[in-house]
C-alpha cells in the first residue's frame, strides 16, 4: 500500500476531494482535523503531486482551495481498485 493511503485523514482529505474542489475550512469540518495537523498532511499530499493549492485573498482574508490532480484521482482510483478485489478474494 503505497504511503500516502496509510494515514487516515489523508484518506479523509482524498475523499473529500474526489467529489471537488474544496478550501481549507470545508476540508477542516469534514475531517474534524485540527488546523495543524490537516496542513501538514495537505502539504505531504502537494509534496507527492495528489493535491493542488490555489491560494487567493478574499475579502482581504487569505483563503486556500485544494483539488485532486490528475496523479491524485488515477492512483486513488488504483488503490480503490486493489481493495475491492480484496473484498472480491474474501467471498
């Protein structure tokens, strides 16, 4: 199992971004993470090429959207695929 999937929030993270584009906040609430510890494990994911930053000021407030790329969805579709022929392999 490759590293990035052996870290529950940064599956959470992966999760949450399949579906879209979410920012910090959004990301913050549905992995009821505390602020440091989902920045760091989104700087591992954009580190690796899973996950893209787009930081912006929004009413003079900083705001961070993050995205699956491209190596983010084809690797997380890989990992899905390996698990459900595990679950295919127990029947």
């Amino acid at each position: 199992m490759p590293e990035v999937f052996s870290n529950k929030l940064r599956l959470s993270i992966i999760s949450a971004l399949v579906t879209g584009e979410k920012d910090f906040t959004e990301l913050k609430k549905y992995t009821e993470a505390t602020s440091g510890n989902l920045g760091a494990q989104l700087l591992k994911l954009e580190e690796w090429g899973y996950v893209s930053c787009k930081k912006e000021f929004v009413n003079k407030k900083p705001k961070s959207t993050y995205k699956l790329t491209r190596t983010g969805i084809m690797n997380f579709r890989e990992y899905v695929e390996m698990l459900e022929n595990v679950l295919r392999s127990m029947e």
